[in-house]
C-alpha cells in the first residue's frame, strides 16, 4: 500500500530513507551543488514585476541543457522560467526543487504537460510560503532573539549563539533539505513535507511566549534596580503604548517616538529632582 | 585597519546577508553589533548599543506587507558611532546615555533610509530581468545568470557606501553634540538602556494576545517574579 502510495508521489511517514537517497549521496551533491549554493540568493534580484523570476531562474539554469527535451528549444525553457515566481524565502528551495524534478520527467518523455509545471509551481509556491514564513517570522526568530537579548541585558554571548544555532538548524534543513525533499518527490512534497519539518511548531510557539513573559520580567527588574518605583512605572507604560501601536504600519516611527518621550521623561525627571 | 573602513567592510557583508536572502541571521542588531564591536576592538559596548536597538525592534515581524527596516546597517551604525564617538577626546565617559541615545537617533534614520533606497531598487531591478531575457533570447544562459548575482556587489556597494558615509560624518557630529549638551541634561539618559528595551517587550506582548500564547506569556512573567520573590 505504501509503496503504491509512493510511486503516486505521496510521501508516507515512516522515518525511512526514500530510495533514491540511498547511497547516492555524493552523486546527489555532484548533480545539484550547483543549484543548491544558488538558492541561497534567490531574493537578490527582487523587483516589483517579476518578484523572483530572475533568482529562480538562476538556480533552474545548470540544468537547462539536461531538461530540454532534444530538438525542443532551451530558450523557451530559459524564458518559462525567467517569468513570475513568488515563494517566500525558506520553502522557494522546495519549489525549485519540484519543478526541476518535474523538468527532468519531461526531458526523459514522461507526460508531463508545461502548464502542469506552471501550475504546480504557482500553487505550492503560494501554499508552502505562508506555513514557511509563519514558523520563521513569527515564532522562531522572536523566540531566538527573545533568548539573545536577555543574555545580552548581562553581556553573555551565549544565547546569541543559541540564536544563531537553533534558527540555522531550521534555515538549512528548509533551504538544502526542501530542495533535496522536492527533487526527490516531485509534486508529492506538500502538506506532509511542511508538517514533518516545522513539527515543533507549537512546542516553539509556547516557547517564544514563555521567553516574551521572561523577557519582560527581567526589564522590570533592572528598572527597579536602576530608577526604582518612576522607571517601573515608565517602563509599564511604553510597553503598554508599544502593544497598541504595534500594529502599525510604519514600526520605526513608532519605535522612534516612544525612545524621544523616554529620553524626555528622563530629562524631565532629572531636573526635577 | 582604518576603523571607518573595517566597519563600512562589516556592513556591506551584512548588508548582502540580508538583502541577498542567505539570511543566516548574523545580520540582526544584536549580531551586527557584536561583531562591530570586535571590529573596532571593545565588543562589550558593540554588544550593549546592538542589544538595545534589537530590543526596540523585537516584535517587528515581516507581515501584512509591513516593509522590515535595514536593521543590518542600523545595527553596524549604532554600535560604530557610539564606540568611536566614546573613544573622542571631547565626549566625557559619563555622557554614554546621550552619546546611545543619538546613536540610536542615527541608527534609526539609517534603517528608515535604507528600507527607501531597498524599495527604490526593487521598483527599478526589473532592468535586470529585461537584460536577462534578452541574453536568454540570444541563448546566452549563464551570463543571465550571472546578471542575477551581479546585484549582490550592489547590495555590498550600498552597505558598504552608507555606513561609510554614516560613520564619517556621524562621530564628529555625535562627539560635538555629546560634548556640547553634556550637564544636567544629559547624566539623567544613563537610564535609558534600562528603559528603551521596553518599547520590545511591548510588541512581543501584542505578538502573544492570544489565549494560549498569552497565558504562556503571563506565565513566563509570573515565574521570574516568583523566583525572585522565594529568593529574597
């Protein structure tokens, strides 16, 4: 049953090695290091008409003479991919990674249609992004720089390197692992794929809370500590203003304006007492 | 090396870390600073003026197209301003509040401008794409590629020409004003490292507003006051 699932491209979670990963993988990295260093700057090209076409089409190009199909042109190839594409950061890699597999199967005379390609691309492109950006954005880097700042409020280094590990961890295996996932699994990779990567999710979600509450603790400690009473107070009332201003569209400027009324109240309070 | 060189280095290789989308994160203030700390040879206050700006930026997520500040070259900006306009002759030690607080006042203008010429640059990289295409059509493949990675020397460029600028005319400009406000003024904003972090704090907390997350969050609070309380 798992195998029949398999070859329909679905990936059934049994903690094996898919079979084309076994033993194959110095020839993996001889056949796609190329594109893998390449995914790691797909965003540098970004630009408001085509977003990332150019940057996916930098990392679909070392295989542009082995996916044209003989006596089909690469150029239509070349300008197929140089089009829109819009995948977020983490899991564009994924996507890469299908519509080369995808690309392959076609050049070996598999029936595999052009707008089939184009339409798998846009729907994971779409769907694998917001899961992606989530996990990173909203959990797993607050989380990390939540741990970083507290250790750096005591001038420890180290949970600035608990940052950069932990998050690094996720980084590569979305970025190198999603594109091994997708040329492995071609259209297969999808709900699965994303739940089994980012499982930790509300492990790492409760975590950030958690760090947050800490976090907060801790700076109404040290404002008690370094203006007693007046400080906490202050204190109390910017991070209450910061929460209703947050969602704001232009943050620096609410960041900017609760600093000045700070040093203000500073100011003012000095030369007062 | 030169100390305006070594950190205009630093910022245009963070800059590309985070314009790029290698994004390994050691782009973020807090990082930023640290190792314009080292680079300019006292990653203690690197570390404190990176600390600080991260905190005021702890909540900021990328969502519902809110446009994320270049926090990479604020973070370089800040802790090099405030680390050479501490080492100024003309700047008393005891000033470090308002010597921060005007750094901060830079850093925040470098990531403010540096999210304007981003967006100027992505509503003009189409030419790029154009270019690209048209090399494609001549079956010019890997120099269409190469047209991609020829904007990473843009994004060291502008890291690089930015904190440059920033740092050559910011210390002087820092070290005069600290010297000339420095009094009565000025003592009270040593606070302010203690104070500032809560604008973060406040984000995080609106991040955290839901049921689950918000007990979690009150939680953790309740655990540190609890610690200290049985301690004392």
């Amino acid at each position: 049953m798992e195998n029949d699932r398999r070859s329909e491209g679905v990936w059934v979670e049994t903690g094996d090695a898919l079979p084309a990963r076994r033993g194959s993988r110095a020839a993996f990295v001889k056949e796609h290091g190329n594109a893998i260093w390449r995914l790691f700057f797909i965003q540098s090209s970004r630009n408001d008409r085509t977003l990332d076409g150019l940057g996916f089409f930098s990392i679909v190009e070392p295989f542009l003479s082995k996916c044209s199909r003989p006596g089909e042109d690469a150029k239509a190839f070349a300008r197929r991919h140089l089009g829109y594409f819009n995948a977020g950061l983490y899991l564009s890699s994924a996507v890469a990674g299908v519509v080369v597999n995808l690309e392959r199967k076609r050049a070996r005379g598999e029936p595999v249609a052009v707008e089939r390609i184009e339409s798998v691309k846009a729907a994971l492109s779409s769907a694998l992004a917001a899961r992606a950006n989530y996990f990173f954005d909203a959990l797993l880097v607050p989380l990390g720089l939540t741990i970083a700042s507290i250790s750096a409020m005591y001038g420890s280094y180290a949970g600035l390197i608990a940052f950069l590990v932990l998050y690094n961890i996720y980084h590569f295996q979305s970025r190198i692992g999603g594109y091994c996932r997708g040329v492995e699994l071609g259209e297969g990779v999808g709900g699965a794929f994303v739940a089994r990567l980012y499982r930790e999710e509300r492990l790492i979600g409760g975590c950030a809370a958690f760090a947050a509450g800490v976090f907060a603790a801790l700076l109404f400690l040290r404002a008690r500590d370094a203006g007693g009473a007046r400080f906490v107070v202050w204190g109390a009332v910017v991070c209450a203003a910061s929460a209703a201003l947050a969602k704001r569209p232009s943050f620096v400027r609410t960041v900017a304006v609760l600093a000045a009324a700070t040093a203000l109240f500073l100011v003012i309070g000095g030369i007062v007492s | 090396m030169n100390p305006v060189l070594s950190a205009s280095l630093l910022a245009g290789a963070l800059a590309l870390d985070n314009r790029s989308s290698l994004r390994l994160m050691v782009s973020q203030p807090v990082c930023a600073g640290l190792l314009a700390g080292f680079a300019l040879g006292n990653p203690r206050e690197g570390l404190l003026a990176g600390a600080v700006l991260q905190a005021m930026f702890l909540g900021m997520i990328p969502v519902r197209g809110i446009g994320m500040s270049d926090l990479a070259l604020g973070g370089v900006a800040v802790s090099s301003l405030y680390i050479l306009a501490l080492r100024s002759a003309s700047v008393d030690p005891a000033a470090k509040g308002l010597v921060l607080l005007i750094s901060l006042a830079a850093a925040l203008g470098v990531a403010a401008a540096g999210r304007f010429a981003y967006r100027l640059g992505e509503s003009r990289a189409h030419v790029f794409t154009g270019a690209a295409l048209g090399l494609a059509g001549r079956g010019r493949f890997a120099l269409a590629s190469a047209v991609h990675f020829s904007t990473l020397a843009i994004h060291f460029a502008v890291g690089f020409a930015v904190t440059a600028a920033v740092v050559l005319a910011g210390v002087p400009a820092v070290a005069w004003l600290a010297g000339a406000v420095w009094g009565t003024w000025a003592e009270p904003l040593k606070g302010l490292p203690a104070l500032l972090p809560f604008i973060g704090a406040g984000s995080l907390l609106a991040l955290n507003l839901g049921r689950v997350r918000g007990f979690l969050f009150l939680a953790g609070f309740c655990t540190v006051m609890l610690v200290l309380v049985f301690r004392s």
